[in-house]
C-alpha cells in the first residue's frame, strides 16, 4: 500500500484544528513528552505555541548538536535545463512563459560542475525541468555518469519517473533524489497545474517510494510554502516524512523549508508565511524528527539564516544561480524559444548583441536642428540657397532656422506677403553690454532693424538641409 492510501485516510480535519485552535495547556503537555506525536506537533504549530518559542529554540538546538553536532552540508544547485512540458502558474519553467531556453551539453554540464568544485563544493543537485524530448533518461544518465568520476555526492531534482528509469541513473552514480510535491491540497494543486504530466497528484506524490525501490540512499520532501495555509501544509509533509520513515528506512531522509518568491509569470504568492513562523516550524520538525535532515534555502536572508542554522538546519544551499549556464555562461550559444515541443531560433534582435543605427542623410525635407520633418503650412517648403550663396551648406549659428513654434508663424507670412519678408536684421558682434567702458561682450546680442523704404529689394532667407 503506498502512501496514496494513507493520505487518504488522515485524520487532518481534526490536525489542522488543533493546529489553529490549541490552548497553552496543551502546548505544555506536547513540550513535556520526550517522543512527540502528529498531534503534539500540530499544537506546537499553533499561536499558542508562538509563546514557548523560546523553549521549543532551546530543545531543538540541544537535538540537532546531539544528532548532527557542529556539522553544516553546503550543496548548490546545477540546473542543466529550463525546457518544460508542464503549465504551473508558479513556476518560472512554465511551458507557456516566454522566456529563453537552453538545455546544457555534456561538456558544458562539466564545466558548470568544475567552476563549482573550485569554489569548494562536493555535492551538487542537478535539477531539470520536465520534458522528455530535452531531458531524457540518457540525457540525464549521461550528465550523471560524467560528472561521477570527478564529484563526490550526486543529487537530482527531475520529473517524475517510473522506477526502471530511475534504475539507470543510480547506477550511472546518482545518490538522492528530491522531490517536491508542491501542495497537499487536492483541489489548489488541480487548479495550479493546468497542463502536462503533473497534474497527476497520485503520480507525483508516490515518487519517494518508486525512487527508494530503484536504490536511491537518499529522499527529499517538502512543500512550497506560499500556496496553501502553511500549518495544513506543514502536518501533511510530517505524515509523509513519517511515512517514508517506517517504509524506506534503509534511506536517509531530509525536508525542505523553501518560502515562494515571485518569478517569471508575474505570480504572487496565494499565502503568507512570517519569519517567526518559519522560525517555529523549524523547532517543531527538529522536535518532532530528530534525526530527519532540515534543508534551508540560500535566497532566505542571511540574518535568518545564521540564526535557523543553530535550530535545527543541516543541509543548506549556497552562493545559488537557478538558470541553465549560471556558473560559467554556458549554453548562451544555442539558446532558443520553444513552441510546442520545436525549437524555434531567435533572430539577431532578440539575442544578438544590439548595433547602434547609423544616422540616415537628412533629406531635403528634413530638419538639420531637429531631425524632424517641419509641418509647413500649405504644403509650403523653403528653398536650398543659404546666405552663403553654396547649395546644402549646413548654416551658421546666426542662419539657423527658429524653434518650431515660429516656423509656421514665418512661413505662412512669407507665403502670404506679395513681396515676402523684410531680411532678418544683423547682430553687431561689437555690442556691449552694460556700456563699453565695461569691456565684457554681450551675451544677448542687440537686434537693431530699419524701417522699409520704397524700392527697396527683398530677400526671403530659408535654409533647409540639402544633399
């Protein structure tokens, strides 16, 4: 019988109303036996229980240096691939999330895994999404079997597999696998998980006991706190930890504690855990498990971490990069969308490092100043000639055309006076101002303009960009 049937079968009404409703007496009684039950643990999990932190922190520090000593196991993460055939609203991987692809080689998987070990590391978890063209059985077997010869502990964080596919991988040197069955609640899962495999619930949450059969020594659980009430969560990985204890003891087991960050996909966590309640659910696991390994995540702040780390935590990831290529820049030579199930290769502007434009001619309907086409009233365009008498000289500071507000003001006067506009008057470079005993130049220059007389000759001056 698999743990499907004893899921079924819990008694998690009456758990989760202890868990929300217990008094301080009970909390006391829970805290005075030396093996706790579920049900001590659903009261340690409740409000009342948040005014004996402090004794629940001091046991579960005595346990876990009785257990574990001074030890801390560090890993990191090596993600070979984002591609995925599943639809989680929550998940970052989602197939219909537009975001960049890449599965890593062989070679490259080795380099990612080299960086790694220079910086200390000797035991890495190899996570992939879910897709069996991108991420096969000899895709990971072959990842596996290259990186056995040079690390020494090897763990995965795959899809679901059946157990003669998992066999292959442990005797390429595969050690642990880890699992997260996301949410315990039927219900929110089905409506989360809208497309692939993964909406199998039984499927995925039978998967610790298909690996344990396939020979793996070691099995990670958890939940992902932020989508559903996280007590309800809590107590059901508790009866699946216990569970796996009884029925794959020849394993060691660990549970995770990861907290939902937003991701691609713009999806915001459902529910809300505090620090303080990750806080409590550390000591009561510790309390409840003595000899269960505690996982904690390197995107938790680090004041949080140093102070978790003495409660209860024994394994802890570190210095983390959750893409593809993260250590090295791997993979960024064949990066490609997906749709569905297809490459699909990007084009220069998507991926290729951007060129600057080079600027186009102006033609002769175009601003020199502005780079703008002036809207000239009437279809009205002024000619090519500057002052200087040359075609397509660009014009001297004092020749330039006015801010655009003016242009239409001069243009349709020009266009309208039957013998055009009187020239623009000169500026006298020699004026100064404040007298020119002062002897400083002017900085608004003094426009001085005659009176028209008869006969005199008129010149319309427009300047435009020419050729």
């Amino acid at each position: 019988m698999s743990f499907v049937a004893t899921f079924n079968r819990l008694p998690l009404p009456d758990w989760v109303r202890r868990a929300r409703e217990a008094e301080d007496g009970a909390v006391r009684a829970s805290l005075a036996r030396p093996t706790l039950s579920l049900e001590d643990f659903a009261h340690l999990l409740s409000p009342a229980a948040a005014g004996h932190l402090e004794a629940m922190a001091a046991r579960a520090q005595r346990l876990t240096r009785q257990r574990f000593g001074n030890v801390i196991r560090l890993f990191a993460p090596l993600y070979l691939s984002n591609e995925c055939i599943n639809n989680c609203r929550y998940c970052g991987f989602s197939r219909d999330n537009p975001i960049l692809r890449v599965s890593l080689t062989v070679d490259e998987v080795l380099r990612e895994a080299r960086a790694l070990q220079e910086q200390g590391f000797r035991n890495l978890l190899l996570v992939a999404g879910e897709h069996p063209r991108f991420v096969s059985n000899g895709y990971l077997r072959d990842c596996v079997a290259a990186l056995h010869a040079e690390v020494p502990s090897l763990s995965l964080e795959v899809g679901p597999l059946e157990t003669a596919d998992y066999a292959p991988l442990v005797t390429a040197g595969a050690e642990g696998l880890v699992v997260y069955q996301e949410t315990y609640d039927r219900d929110l899962y089905a409506d989360l998980h809208t497309a692939g495999p993964k909406r199998n619930f039984d499927w995925r949450l039978e998967t610790p006991e298909r690996a344990y059969a396939a020979g793996f020594r070691r099995l990670g659980i958890g939940a992902l706190y932020g989508l559903a009430d996280w007590r309800t969560e809590a107590l059901c990985v508790a009866a699946h930890a216990a569970y796996l204890l009884r029925h794959c003891w020849k394993a060691t087991l660990t549970l995770s504690l990861p907290r939902l960050r937003p991701c691609a996909g713009e999806f915001q966590p459902l529910t809300h855990m505090a620090d303080r309640d990750l806080v409590q659910l550390v000591c009561a696991f510790r309390l409840l498990f003595p000899d269960v390994g505690l996982v904690l995540s390197t995107r938790e702040p680090a004041r949080l971490r140093d102070g978790l780390i003495p409660l209860g935590i024994t394994l802890m990831s570190a210095g983390s990069h959750t893409e593809p290529g993260g250590y090295t820049g791997a993979g960024q030579s064949h990066v490609h969308r997906t749709e569905r199930g297809r490459i699909v290769e990007l084009g220069a502007s998507e991926w290729a490092p951007a060129q600057r434009p080079r600027p186009r001619p102006p033609s002769s309907s175009t601003s020199l100043i502005t780079g703008r086409r002036p809207k000239w009233p009437g279809g009205f365009a002024p000619s090519v000639t500057s002052r200087s008498g040359k075609t397509g000289m660009r014009p001297s500071r004092h020749e330039r055309i006015r801010p655009h507000r003016e242009r239409p003001v001069r243009a349709r006067r020009a266009a309208l006076h039957p013998r055009g506009l009187p020239p623009r008057p000169r500026v006298s470079a020699t004026h100064r101002r404040g007298g020119a005993q002062r002897g400083k130049p002017s900085r608004r220059p003094e426009f001085k303009a005659r009176q028209l007389q008869p006969g005199d000759r008129l010149e319309i001056v427009q300047v435009v960009a020419g050729g």
